[in-house]
C-alpha cells in the first residue's frame, strides 16, 4: 500500500460525506474539510496554481478510486521540503498583534518511538527552547504565544510549556478549520499510519447533526492555549 492511501482515502470519503451533507461541490469539500494540500507541500500563494490543478483533475474524474490515485500521485511527486530546524516543532511568525502561532509536526525523522513517550521528551524540549531562542531574537515584538490542537489533551504535551500555558488549555470557541493537523493529526498514530478503527469511527459520526461543525466526528476536539512570550523566555531560559 502506497504510504498514506488509508489516510487520504479517510480524508477523500470524509469530504464527499460532508460534501453530501451540505451541498457542497466535492472539489470545494476538499478544499475545506482536507489538509491535501498541506501534505502536497503547496500552501500559501505559492501552491495556487498547482493545488488549483489537482482540483479540476478531482471533477474530471467519477469515481473515488480514481480521485485516491491523483491524490497518492500527487503526494509522492511533491517538491522535497527542508526538515525543521526545531524537530517536531514550527511556527508561524507574529501577526500584527504579535501573537505567535506553534505547531507541532513531526516528520520522517521521528516514526522510530512516539515523539512524546518519556524518553523523547528531552528531546522535545530542547527543540522548543531552540525555537523560543530564535523567535526572542528575530522578533523582539512578539506579545503572546498560541496554539491550537487536540494535542492539549495529552499530558506530556501540555508539561512541555510553562505551566501558566498550560493551565490556559482550554475548549476553543472559534469554528475550526480542517486544512491543517490540529483535527487530522489524531487519526495517525506516530508511524503516521491510520489508527485501527478510526475511520469508521470518523465517518459514522459524520452526519446531519455534525455537518455544521464537521470537526465534532472526530474523538478530540482540538483546544487552545495561549500565554505571555515572557513566560516563554523565562521557562526556556
């Protein structure tokens, strides 16, 4: 099996669920409720051409196992991208209001051990420290720090960070967007290989009463947290 056919096939039938439910196109339905285009390495202005692209390929073909196999080709024909500098860790620099966004996205690096059994958390911190090093010296305005993920409900995740991050942690209120891996990430175990059971588990809760907030079929709901950069220097000092 091609890596990733069971995670992309997931994501395919989700989307033409959704798709169903709501009236949507099935091209529009990827387009917000899959992270396709994040794992083809095309997002942002960049990748419009090509991700543009793969959807018309998408409507031109009938059946699911046709649009599966333009996905996996996709993928496999992506550009190489450059390894994190911080391991697991990314993020995106401050918004206007200096408001950092954190990620965590492990890679082909770490599929040898869970990167948050006991015996990486080391590691783990090491990384974050290196990052809040690099974004204390290029972005002397940052304010805040935030994250958004179904990670928060793991206790080792959440010991990473200064405890008054921590103790943010709670359930988000905005509407949240399925193109990333704060929702996705959970249906892949560290191997990146889906989770027994989790697809049927996804799409049965698929439905009328979760088509307005499709993230809700998923077992974690992704949560927030949030907390002073300050904070950050000082943990990671």
């Amino acid at each position: 099996m091609p890596f990733y056919e069971d995670y992309f096939d997931l994501q395919l039938r989700f989307a033409a669920r959704y798709a169903e439910l709501v009236g949507l196109s099935l091209t529009e339905a990827i387009d917000r409720c899959t992270n396709l285009r994040r794992r083809f390495g095309l997002w942002g202005a960049a990748g419009d051409e090509r991700w543009n692209g793969f959807l018309r390929r998408v409507a031109g073909h009938a059946t699911h196992q046709d649009i599966l196999r333009v996905a996996i080709t996709m993928h496999e024909c992506r550009s190489s991208s450059m390894p994190s500098p911080f391991g697991c860790f990314t993020y995106e620099s401050p918004d206007s209001q200096g408001i950092l966004r954190l990620h965590f996205m492990p890679d082909e690096r770490h599929r040898q051990a869970s990167p948050l059994a006991e015996s990486c958390l080391p590691e783990r911190r090491a990384e974050l420290r290196a990052l809040v090093m690099e974004v204390r010296r290029l972005h002397p305005g940052l304010r805040r720090v935030r994250g958004i993920s179904w990670l928060y409900h793991v206790q080792a995740y959440r010991n990473l960070f200064p405890p008054t991050y921590a103790a943010s942690v709670q359930p988000t209120t905005e509407a949240l967007k399925l193109t990333g891996s704060s929702t996705w990430g959970q249906v892949l175990d560290y191997r990146h290989r889906l989770r027994p059971g989790i697809a049927d588990r996804v799409l049965s809760v698929l439905g009328p009463s979760t088509a307005h907030a499709p993230w809700l079929a998923f077992p974690c709901q992704p949560l927030s947290a949030v907390g002073p950069a300050e904070d950050f220097f000082a943990w990671f000092a």
